[in-house]
C-alpha cells in the first residue's frame, strides 16, 4: 500500500484542537494526493447534517447533500469538508445557491475530472427543494457525462418516505 503524499499538510485531520466556524468559509478545504491518478473511480460523501440559512427569513434548512466525483491529483479531506459544510451554518442562501457554491468551491480546490452536488432539503411550506448541480472537465469525456447525468439525473426519483 502506497503512503499518502502530502497528508503533513493537513491541519484538520487528527487536530484534538478543532474549532468549528459557522460563517462560510471555504478556506477550510484541503486536498491530499490522489494515489491512484490513473484510474477513473468515484468518490461519494453521505453528508445528512446539512444546515444553511434562509436568506429572507433566517430561518434554517435542513439537507442531505450527496457529493461524489471522480478525482485527478488532488482529493479533498474529509475532516476539512466536514468543517467547511458546517461553515453554511449561518450562511443566508436560497438551497440552489448553495448548491452551486459548494461545486464551485470543490472544482476550484481539486480540479477533479467530474463532481456532482445534489441537495435533498426537507420541506418548509409543504415543499422541498432538491437542487442538483455537476462539472465535467471542458474538452473531455468528462464534460460529455456531466450533460449526460444532468439530463437524466432524476429520471428514477426515490420514494419520498423520510421527509
């Protein structure tokens, strides 16, 4: 098994000293090397604890967000995405906002081949959102996927039960 390259440089991972910031801050990311550069594979995080705030009202919406992506060289650490997704905590914006932030600030720190970002918030007024947004590297098969998945990214929606 190869060591990781770069893990030195993270400040979050094995910190007994961390501190949580609620005001979006997307310097808290940081990337590790990716060991396996040469082969495509996903990448998926499960992330259930999703709160930002409503811009107009303050009050708070709860999501689920699934992130996944197929990496290049550099790979975001988890601990640091935990963080940096606690730091929309006091954040106000509307859901399809935060959406597209999060896979901007993701395609900016890891230049990854492709990402996508789907947001299942739970419902206030009697309706949720469920925003999705994707990258796929311009000029590669990758951007082909991204339309591809973009286009038929719902096509088998889940049976709402949990909301």
């Amino acid at each position: 098994m190869n060591e990781r390259n770069g893990v030195e440089d993270l400040s979050h991972l094995g910190s007994e000293k961390t501190s949580y910031t609620f005001q979006y801050d997307p310097s808290l990311l940081e990337t590790f090397e990716n060991n396996h550069p040469n082969r495509d594979y996903f990448v998926k995080f499960n992330c259930p604890e999703f709160t930002t705030l409503c811009p107009k009202t303050g009050q708070p919406d709860f999501a689920t967000l699934y992130i996944s992506y197929i990496p290049d060289k550099k790979m975001v650490e988890s601990k640091s995405l935990k963080l940096y997704l606690f730091s929309f905590r006091d954040h106000g914006g509307f859901h399809e906002d935060a959406i597209n932030v999060i896979v901007n600030d993701l395609v900016e720190l890891m230049d990854p081949r492709y990402l996508e970002v789907w947001g299942k918030f739970t419902p206030r007024g009697g309706i949720s959102i469920d925003p999705y947004a994707n990258y796929g590297r311009p000029g590669t098969k990758y951007e082909e996927m991204a339309s591809t998945r973009l286009l038929y990214h719902d096509m088998y929606p889940e049976t709402i039960t949990n909301r």
